[in-house]
C-alpha cells in the first residue's frame, strides 16, 4: 500500500475520481418559462467525449440539451526537486428544463458516462412562481387551415399585440415561444437594416424577424399590433399536437431617473400572454396516383419552358436543351422527371422524348436555382439518332397541388428541327485517276496511278507535270534510312524536352522566390534556425537543454496561428521546470520524449509557414 501512494504521488500526471454537480441559472423562476441549468463533470480523461443524460422527469416536465463545452487546463508543481505535472479538462453540459404549472418540482439525477466510468449528480430542487397572465398582452399564430402535405411550404404569420404603454415594457426582454418553432423547417426574410423585428425562441437560438407594427382596435381596445411571417415546411406526415405559443415580458413597475434626465428601470414584474393549441394533420403524398412527369414538385402555378442551343443538325450532333421551371413552391427540392420514354408509343401519350429519334441521358441532373428561388433550369445534352426527328415534342411536367390534393400537369411548346442525313465515306467512295498508255518499251509512265477504280469516272485531260522533278532515286541505302533518326535522332529530342521542362519548372521556382517578401523570407530563415536549436539540442545537458527548447518555442510561438498553442504552453512548461530544478545533474541528458514533442511542435510551425 506504501509502494502504491508512493507511485501516484510521483506519477506525471495526477487523476482524480469522476465528479458531477449541478449550477441553475439565477432566479426567479417561472413555470412555462426554461430555466438553464449546467452539469458541470470533473476527472473524466481519455480520447473519447463524456456524454450526460438526465433521468426520466417528473409529469408535465420536459428536459431539453442546450449545448456543452469543455476547458482544458495544466500546471506544473516542482517539490524537492521532484517534478510533477497535472492536466485537467472540465466539461460543461448545459440543459433547459421547462414545467408548465408552478410550485416545487424535484429534478432526478444526471449521469455522465465516459467508458466504463461515470459519475451522478444529486437530485435538486426547482421552485416555480406563477407567472402573471395580463389581458392587456395577446400572442397568436395564424396558419391556413385544412391538412398540409410533406414539403408544402406553409405561410405562418405571427402576431404580438399590447393595449398598454409601450413605454413600460423592455421590449429588448420579450420572449415568444412556441413547440411549432422547433417542431418543422422555416424559412425567413432578414430585416433589412432599420426594419422593425419581432424576436422569438428557438431550440437554435434566438431570431429576430422581419415585422410590421400597426395599431388595431379588438374588443374596444386599441392595441398595438406587431406582425411577422415565416414559412413553414413539414418532411414527414403525421398528426401533431402543440402546446400555445407564449410570449412573457418584463412590464417596469418602478423607474429611476439619473441625473442626465434619461430614465432606467428599478424594479419590473414579468407577465405572460398565451394563445391556442395547435393541431396540425400532415398527409402523405398520393403517390400511388402519381403521373410518370412527377419529380417531387409540391405548389401551385408550375411551368415548363425548354429551349434548345440550335434546330439544325446532323444525325449523331448533340442539342443541350435549357429546361425552366416556374412556380410557387418547393423548387429547391424539385427534380427532373426521365426525359426519355421506354417505348415510342408511351413517348406519344406521356409527353417524353422518343427513344427511337433521340438518345438521353440517364444520370439524375441537378438543378440551378434562379431569380432568388423562384425559377430553377436543368441543362441536358441529347443526341438525335434518327434523320425522320422534325421536332424536340412539347415535354409534360407534373406537380402536386395541395390546396386542390391533386396532380397536376403543364406542356412546354415543341421545338422544329432539321436533321440531315449524316454520310460516311467509304473506299468504294474513293476515286483514282484512269490508266495511262504505256511506252513502247512496255514501262508506265512516271506519276501514273496503279489501279482504278470502276466507277470512276475517265478524266479528259492529262495531268500537266510541266517544271516538275521526276528524277527517281535509286539509292538503297537512301531510301530505307529511317527519317526519325536525322539531327541526333529521338534520344537528342527526348534531351531537349527534358532539358526545356527543367528550364520551366526553375526559371518559376526563380520567380516564385523572387515573390516572397523579405519580411517572409527572414522570418523563414528565423524559424529554420529555431528548428536547428532544438534539433541540437539533444546531445546538451539536460538543464541547458531545457532552456535553448524553451527560447527557441518562444520566439516561435510567436508565429503560430494558435493551433498549437496548448502542446506549445504544455512544453514551455515542463522545460522551465527543468531549468529551475535545484540540483540538476550535468551528466544527464534531456528527456528523449520532451525533445521528441518539441521538435514535432517546432515541425508543424515551420510547416505552416511554409
């Protein structure tokens, strides 16, 4: 048991046993309003990242994940000569607890997990007040009704109205809540600059939407009415139940006025607005009634435009056709149907491409959007394989209409074309010139052809060779030297391509060192120099080791982006202890892995400069 203590008191790094304890953010705290609390986890150590999850909560209780985060820190302690170095990474775990009626609720406990170790928090208790519900405040969210379907893009207007003193509430405060925010896709407007915002809560992050503020007279009261819009996309079908959108804000109660005239609140009192439940029925697509021309286009007022780069071509010429779809809807997720038919019969009745007059594609093809989302273009090369094509036909395009729950259909207009017959030329096509007469000692002429051809026609005129050499060589040896191997032959132009690539590659290395700014150059020079010291500093004592290892880092840590910052500091560190150890032995050399780590740290600064 001595030896053991003995062993972890002298060991490099000190470990401690796995703790967990829990922080809640300031009071007070509000039923229906997230409380943020932190789990704070101690002497978890190791590659893998510590996970946290909180036990089952009580009824009416939800426990959300609200991020984490970790800090890592080191020391090093020297006593009696006698270094020892400690690291430590904290990890934090941030939770929002929400109930929805106020009194005392008791939170179990959290449980971090690391491999096989772990550690639990005590369970704590959340008090909860009543928040004030004033009719003087009303919050809403206005959708259309009826069912939705997968990817329908949903208008959703928000609406926040006070019948008060606008004055009297820190509006910068104002928090509006719904599941609905959370639950599906939006997609908004960013205000412009000086627009009026509307600020909501998101599991993501608070946002601020672009609003307009109107005065409106409901019940007999006239409030102040602040509306924005956002558009809303649901992925899956289903039936989902909402809780009602909240809105609280802080309403002043007391006001201070400082000495300049301004006034700033003293004491304000929280109040709460809540609208209704939410019930939305998301359908599934009826796809089973889907035409062939459907991609997954869902909206209104779709259409097909096609356009093609020319109307005149072979046989076997490409046409790249421009194809435009317009309407209101979820263009960034349409696609674009098989162009191609799989018989020319099904080409007629479904509005595609005859597979016997064109060839297409098969690959998906990816669209480009256009005039901020509203128009998307897909463009495709075909191929005409047939001289009887007179025209690209008008292509059908088919979408979902969700107001209507059908399928619908549009035609792009057909496009003339002129196709000619593509020719091949054959030996057959080939015409030679007749035979000439012989001389009388039985020798054909010089530049008479060898054979002809049948359906050749006679030409009526002899060739005219006035001024031309007919001289004919005779020399063997001439005649069968290859041509290839004149003026050094290919091994001399191997040379010179070879040599001319060489004189390419250094006259850009010249230009590229002539580039580099002095500044650079010397700061290069600087680091390379660093780099030999702690290189060389293996062989030195250990204490005089130590501190050319630390000199060197210094001034190159310097120029480090800060990626290695941590293993820099843990290195300065370690070698500063080293050199303020009493005692130190000058026959001992310095620790093979501390200079291992440095000159690796002092590699990847060198690198990145370079």
């Amino acid at each position: 048991m001595l030896a053991a203590l003995f062993a972890v008191a002298l060991a490099p790094s000190t470990v401690f046993g796995q703790q967990a304890r829990v922080a809640v953010d300031v009071g007070p705290h509000y039923a229906g309003e997230p409380v943020t609390i932190q789990i704070v986890a101690e002497g978890f150590q190791g590659e893998s990242q510590p996970v946290c999850q909180p036990s089952e909560p009580p009824a009416g209780v939800t426990i959300t994940p609200a991020g984490k985060r970790s800090n890592r820190s080191s020391n090093i302690s020297i006593v009696n000569g006698r270094m020892t170095r400690r690291v430590q990474t904290v990890f934090y775990f941030n939770f929002q607890v929400t109930a929805g009626e106020p009194g005392a609720v008791m939170i179990a406990s959290f449980v971090v997990s690391q491999d096989k170790r772990q550690a639990t928090t005590a369970p704590f208790e959340l008090v909860l007040r009543r928040m004030e519900i004033d009719d003087s405040m009303r919050v809403a969210i206005v959708m259309p009704g009826g069912s939705i379907y997968p990817e329908q893009r949903v208008p959703v207007r928000i609406e926040w109205s006070y019948a008060g003193e606008l004055n009297d509430l820190d509006y910068r405060s104002l928090q509006i809540r719904s599941p609905l925010f959370d639950r599906f896709d939006f997609e908004d407007d960013p205000p412009d600059q000086g627009d009026s915002t509307l600020p909501i809560q998101t599991a993501k992050g608070p946002v601020g939407l672009k609003a307009e503020a109107a005065r409106r007279t409901l019940g007999g009261r006239t409030f102040v009415v602040v509306t924005a819009h956002r558009t809303m996309t649901a992925r899956e079908p289903g039936r989902y139940e909402l809780a009602p959108i909240t809105a609280t804000v802080p309403r002043v109660t007391r006001w201070q006025t400082d000495p300049f005239g301004s006034r700033r609140p003293v004491r304000s009192r929280r109040i709460r607005a809540v609208g209704k439940p939410l019930e939305l029925h998301v359908k599934p697509l009826p796809l089973q009634d889907a035409p062939p021309q459907f991609a997954g286009a869902i909206g209104s007022g779709f259409g097909i435009e096609v356009s093609a780069d020319r109307s005149v071509v072979r046989v076997g010429d490409p046409i790249e056709l421009s194809i435009t779809l317009r309407g209101a809807g979820n263009l960034e997720r349409a696609g674009l149907p098989p162009l191609a038919a799989a018989t020319s019969a099904q080409a007629n009745a479904t509005g595609r491409l005859d597979p016997a007059m064109f060839r297409v594609p098969t690959e998906d093809l990816s669209g480009e959007l256009l005039e901020d989302g509203k128009a998307k273009r897909f463009v495709v090369s075909v191929r005409v394989v047939d001289e009887k094509a007179a025209r690209i036909p008008a292509l059908t395009y088919a979408w979902f209409d969700p107001q209507a729950g059908s399928f619908e259909t549009a035609q792009s207009a057909p496009i003339s074309l002129t196709v000619d017959k593509g020719d091949s030329v054959g030996a057959a096509d080939v015409v030679a010139a007749p035979p000439k007469a012989a001389d009388p000692d039985g020798r054909r002429p010089a530049g008479a052809t060898t054979g002809v051809t049948p359906n050749a026609a006679p030409q009526t005129a002899p060739m005219d060779l006035t001024g031309a050499d007919l001289a004919i060589e005779v020399d063997a040896a001439r005649l069968l030297a290859d041509q290839t191997y004149g003026y050094g032959g290919p091994a001399l132009r191997r040379s010179l391509y070879v040599a001319s690539c060489f004189l390419v590659a250094a006259a850009w290395l010249r230009r590229r060192a002539a580039d580099v700014a002095p500044a650079r150059r010397e700061r290069r020079r600087s680091i390379k120099a660093h780099l030999r010291q702690i290189e060389d500093a293996v062989g030195l004592p250990r204490r005089e080791a130590a501190g050319l290892i630390a000199q060197a880092l210094r001034q190159m840590a310097q120029l480090s982006n800060g990626q290695q910052q941590a293993p820099i500091d843990d290195l300065l560190q370690e070698c500063d202890g080293l050199t303020y150890t009493p005692g130190d032995d000058v026959s001992q050399s310095i620790d093979a892995d501390l200079h291992r780590r440095a000159v690796d740290a002092a590699r990847s600064i060198a690198k990145q400069q370079a």
